[in-house]
C-alpha cells in the first residue's frame, strides 16, 4: 500500500510541476511574440499550440513521474 500511496504521489507532484514549466514557457513565447509585428497574436499561437502542449505535457509526466516513481520505491523499500 506504501508503493502505491509512493507512486501517486510521484504522478501527482511532477504532474503538477511540468505544467506549470509547460505553461510557463508557453506565456513567456506568447509574451515575446507581441514584440514582434510579423508573428501571429498571442492568442493565435496558444490555440495552435495546445493540443501539442497537452501531448508534451502527458508524455514528460509520464517520463518523469516514472523514474521519481522509481526512485521513490527504492529509497522507501531501503528504509521499510
């Protein structure tokens, strides 16, 4: 029961951190491209990006949330 509780929590936490990488980035490109007057508006470019921010965002979850998960059960099976 401790692994599962373990690997939610893993899921969870870095779910939450690459969004908030993912959407970070994404409003600082939107950001810079008001500089720009040959660029689309900001508003353009987050609709056209979105679903592939999505797919990044489930797959580095995934990525990453695995190998915390790891990780994570290995340091609690040392100390269990």
């Amino acid at each position: 029961m401790k692994y599962l509780l373990v690997m939610l929590a893993s899921y969870a936490s870095t779910h939450y951190l690459v969004g908030l990488l993912i959407q970070g980035q994404l409003a600082n490109i939107a950001e810079g491209l008001r500089h720009r007057p040959d660029a689309p508006t900001p508003g353009e470019y987050l609709r056209e990006v979105r679903p592939q921010a999505r797919r990044a965002h489930r797959q580095y979850t995934v990525m990453a949330g695995s190998a915390l998960a790891l990780v994570a059960c290995l340091i609690a099976s040392w100390f269990g």
